[in-house]
C-alpha cells in the first residue's frame, strides 16, 4: 500500500447459540459452499499412483538399510542423488512409507516394489524391539535402534513414543489385511507380533482410559500423558479387533474413545500428536482418531461413532483449504497449483501438507454409511488435491524428477524458506518425501481405488 490509501472489506459476523466449540461447524460448513472452489485438474488416479510409488521405488530406498531415506535431494555435482537418512519406524518414515507402497505393488501386480517394501516391513519387525520395554525403538541410525530420533532434543520426556509405536503396529495390520485381501497372503506372524505390543499398550492407560504420549524405555511404563497421540493406540487396536473379530478389549475401547472425544474432539482443540509440534493444536492426530471410530463403528454399528466421525473430520476440514489461494511466489503460483483440498499442518505450522490425503478410506466410509454431500465433495477435493500436487513429468516443480513430491506446499509467504540457485524464494521444498506421496498413494490404493474402478466401469 501506498501512503493515504485505503482498504475497503466486508466482514460477515455469524452469531447464533451452540452447545459446544462443535457449534463453528455449521458457519465452516456454510463458508465452504460459499466460497469453494474445485482443485486444478490432475493426472487420474492410477497415474498418480504409478507416478508416485515408481519415483520412490526407484530413488529413494537404502538397500543397506532396508528402509526409505526420508528426504530425496539431487545432488547437482554428480548427477546422482543425497539422502537425508533421518529413520523411524513410522511417521515420516518406515511404516507409513511401506505401507502404501505395498499397497501401491498389490495394486499394480509389481512383485519387485512388493518385495522391496516387505523388506522394509520385515526388518523393522525382526530388530527394532527393545526387550525391556516391550515396545519397538522408535528410531534407527548407523545400524543402532534407539529412542533418539530426529525429534528427541525437543521431547520434555525422553522415551518411547506412543505416537510411533501404534501408528507403526496400525500400519502392519493394514498391510496383513491388504496382503491377505489381495494375495490370500496370511502373514500370521504379524498378528502375533502387533498384538503383544498392543496388549502392552492397553496396560500403561490412566484411570481416565487414555494411553500415555510417552513411554518408559526401560520398563514400559506409561511417563507422559495429556496429549493426543495415544488416539493412534485406540486405532491399532480398534483395527486389530476388527481383523480378528476379537472383542475382549471392546468395552476398554469405548471407555478410551468416550474419553478422547469428550476431552478433545467435542472442544475442537486436538494437541500433543506429533512430536516436534510441542504439543500444540494440530491436524494430524484426528486422523488416527477417525480411523479408530471407523473400526469401532464396523465392530458394533453403534451410529454414536458415526456421530463421533462426523464430529472428527469436521474438525480436519477446520484445518483443509475450500478454495485455491492466490499464491504469490513460485514455483506454485506458475503452475496453478491448487490449494483447495490441502490442509494445514498446525496451528504452529503455516504450511499445506499431505498427510490428510491418507484419510480418503475414512471419507468414503463414513458417506457410504450415511449420505452426506458435504463430507463427499471434500473428499473428492482431496483426491483432487493430491493428484495434481506433485512431478507429473521431469522439474514440473522447478527440480526433481517424475513423481517426485516434498511435504511443504505454501499457500502465502508465512514460511517460505526454500531458495532458487539466484537466492529468489520458492513455495516449495525442492525434495522428493517419500513419506509425503505416500500419504497421497495410501488414499488412493485402498477401498477408495476399489469404488473409483466401480464408478470407472
């Protein structure tokens, strides 16, 4: 602006009565029909898959270490590539990479991407438990298991994170179902292996019924609690009794969800799920709370959870973007790149990431239990979203290769810290995350690939 010049708004005020913060879904709900906008059209989605799971497969697992390098860099002297070999057994990182990848060979009939993603799987069962604890050490480095991961020096409690350890046992089981689904594959050994940890989980909770965030390296114990990450242990195991029809911690699993609910979801202020975001409000946790009330809901068809999940993805839609800013600076704003369908990591985090993309499966779960034209649409914009946010040919990005795709889309000028080779700004990170398209993979290869194909027919 210039001096003496003006600006001219129009602020529109909703005021009306609610029982609860819930109550902010009605205004977010009538702002979303107002103002939507449809994300760009992208590749369809066997493309997207094809692109996304053939770029990680091809550049970035560490055969020495079976596992996925976690950043992706070209490496302009040699022509080659860097790897930023930052590993964990979830969470940016091992399971949530191998899992949809795996999923992603099911899908393709690729037999090496299938082997090379049980590779990763299997080594991380066979030695990352810690005996004492009876938990899987979070993360790995130059051949060493340990709870020091990339996150540690930010941790006010040193620890196993509950985090980690369930989300890692929640993807295992989704890839015993898949391989069993797919293949008629029955890896018995998981189960055995995923149910001792979640047996150990169910016995560190409070009298509140929640699971702690930090666990005892030593002993197991339950260290830290008031936080959201232990939803990912009422997701696991939710889903464990789901695949095994085991119902002996069903009535412990209500308690737990009734208190996760009352405590954060109904207040709409869901903190303390991933680590390095100090415990403020968030978007990833609700993703494992939603996956837990779709199993629930499918164990006892109880419509409460399907009022509990209505509640719950309202509450990620507060944090997913309806219409496509009007980004400034590229390479985002030269492509015509979409924001409608991202969503914002965090309160303390401006910046649009995938994880939510890996939630489609809950989306079309939830409509197809209840019909609800909202919660469709934002689904499709989530599809939407993911298939047009990444390579879909060489340096589309302004570097990488097909299918390459980081984590950090910036939709303003809040946190813009990547540089071109002058020192301009960029929007983007100039990095293949493979666990960032696998978020977008993982949306696409599960229930929701078998409708799409139906709908395709």
């Amino acid at each position: 602006m210039l001096a003496g010049e003006s600006v001219e708004c129009v602020l529109e005020l909703y005021h009306y009565e609610a029982s609860s913060e819930l109550g902010i879904n009605v205004a977010m709900e009538s702002i979303y029909n107002r103002y939507h906008e449809a994300p760009r059209e992208g590749s369809d989605m066997q493309t997207t898959v094809s692109d996304l799971s053939h770029a990680i497969y091809e550049c970035a697992y560490l055969p020495e270490d079976r596992q996925y390098s976690t950043f992706v860099y070209e490496d302009a002297e040699t022509g080659g590539y860097r790897y930023n070999k930052i590993i964990s057994i979830s969470w940016t990182n091992g399971m949530t990479i191998a899992t949809p990848m795996l999923l992603a060979a099911l899908r393709q009939d690729d037999e090496l991407m299938r082997q090379q993603a049980l590779s990763c799987i299997t080594n991380i069962m066979d030695n990352a438990m810690n005996p004492e604890s009876g938990f899987p050490y979070d993360a790995y480095q130059d051949g060493v298991w340990s709870i020091k991961g990339w996150w540690f020096d930010g941790m006010r409690t040193p620890g196993h994170s509950s985090y980690l350890v369930a989300q890692a046992m929640f993807y295992i089981l989704k890839c015993y179902d898949y391989e069993k689904r797919l293949r008629n594959h029955r890896h018995e050994d998981w189960l055995v292996y995923v149910k001792q940890v979640l047996d150990r989980l169910e016995r560190t909770k409070n009298t509140d019924g929640e699971y702690p965030t930090i666990l005892s390296e030593r002993t197991g114990a339950g260290l830290e609690y008031d936080a959201f990450s232990g939803a990912w242990c009422l997701a696991a195991m939710s889903y464990y009794s789901w695949i095994t029809e085991d119902v002996s911690y069903l009535e412990e699993l209500k308690r737990s969800e009734a208190h996760y609910y009352d405590t954060y979801v109904k207040h709409m202020e869901c903190y303390g799920a991933p680590l390095d975001a100090d415990k403020s409000v968030d978007s990833e946790g609700i993703l494992a709370y939603i996956k837990a009330v779709r199993y629930l809901h499918a164990l006892t068809g109880d419509p409460q959870f399907l009022d509990h999940m209505r509640d719950a993805i309202s509450y990620e839609f507060s944090f997913k973007f309806s219409y496509n800013s009007p980004v400034q600076i590229p390479p985002l704003s030269t492509l015509g790149w979409s924001s409608s369908g991202g969503s914002v990591t965090s309160v303390a985090n401006p910046h649009i990431h995938p994880m939510s993309s890996n939630l489609v499966d809950e989306l079309l779960y939830y409509v197809q239990q209840r019909e609800d034209g909202y919660v469709h649409q934002r689904m499709m914009d989530t599809v939407g979203w993911g298939c047009q946010t990444y390579n879909r040919h060489d340096g589309e990005y302004g570097y990488g290769k097909k299918g390459w795709m980081s984590e950090r889309f910036c939709h303003s000028q809040g946190l813009v810290t990547e540089k071109y080779a002058d020192g301009s700004p960029a929007s983007t990170w100039f990095c293949l995350m493979p666990w960032a398209s696998g978020s977008v993979i993982e949306g696409l290869v599960g229930d929701y690939w078998d409708y799409a194909m139906q709908i395709k027919k």
